[in-house]
C-alpha cells in the first residue's frame, strides 16, 4: 500500500536536517578546494624550493657533467640533485635580491642544506664569490622539454 505524500508544514526529523547541512558543508569545501590555487607540481613552471646555494671550484673545469657536456665556468648552468636536466630556473640570493637564470646540467650538490651548485659565472653574478655560500629561493621558469 502506498503512504500519503508528507505535506509540506510536516516537520523534518532533526538527524535528516543534520545530514543534510553535513552533506552541503561537504559540497562546498569539495567546490572551494578545487577552485583553490594549489602549488606547482615539481618540475613544473612556478614550483619554488629554498635552500642554500655554493658553486663548482675550478677544478671541475672541463670534467663531464651529468648531461654529457663538459662543464664549463664562463658559461650560466648549475646542478640540481632532482629536477630535469634541460630546466630552466630562477636563482635569487635572498641577502642581496640580486637573480640569475641558469640552465641544470649537472646532478649535485650532495652536501645536506644545499639544493643548488652554481658555476662560477653565475656565482659572481649573485654576487657570493668570496661568501662561497648563500640561502637562495630558487624557481623553475621553463619545464625541460621532452618531458
């Protein structure tokens, strides 16, 4: 047998108005999150990391960098335990707000604190030659290609 439509002035069980305030709370924050900007995936154009910066001596002029060239200290590139080889990044010393952009060609450093190895050319455009050291933001501003 069929029951009667409820009429509309018939009161709703408080555990059903619960659930259902639960349910849109839940629909919102799932809406709110997916329109929030999220962080760049690593790699990714605009992913950041903050760290401290050093750079190759010049012994290793002329050795073979992880990306078969020979590393060369007049030239802007630097090394990079994890991103792409090929990526191009934004290395900024946070002392002197001065920034470069290099090219990762070389794995390294693999000193703990450290993210980034600079050549020589980019060591003295951020100005931390005699330093030998500095923290650094660095930003991917171009994803290696190919990937």
């Amino acid at each position: 047998m069929l029951q009667p439509l409820r009429s509309i002035s018939t009161p709703l069980h408080p555990a059903v108005i619960w659930a259902k305030r639960v349910i849109a709370v839940g629909c919102m924050a799932v809406c709110l999150s997916s329109c929030a900007n999220s962080a760049p995936a690593f790699g990714e154009r605009g992913y950041t990391e903050e760290g401290k910066a050093s750079y190759y001596a010049r012994k290793f002029q002329g050795r073979d960098m992880a990306n078969g060239q020979p590393y060369r200290r007049g030239k802007m590139t630097a090394a990079h335990r994890t991103l792409p080889l090929g990526t191009r990044v934004k290395v900024t010393n946070v002392k002197t707000n001065k920034s470069v952009k290099v090219k990762i060609t070389d794995r390294g450093p693999f000193i703990k604190g450290r993210i980034v190895d600079l050549s020589e050319k980019a060591a003295r455009r951020l100005d931390f030659i005699k330093a030998g050291v500095v923290p650094v933001e660095l930003k991917v501003i171009q994803p290696a290609k190919g990937k």
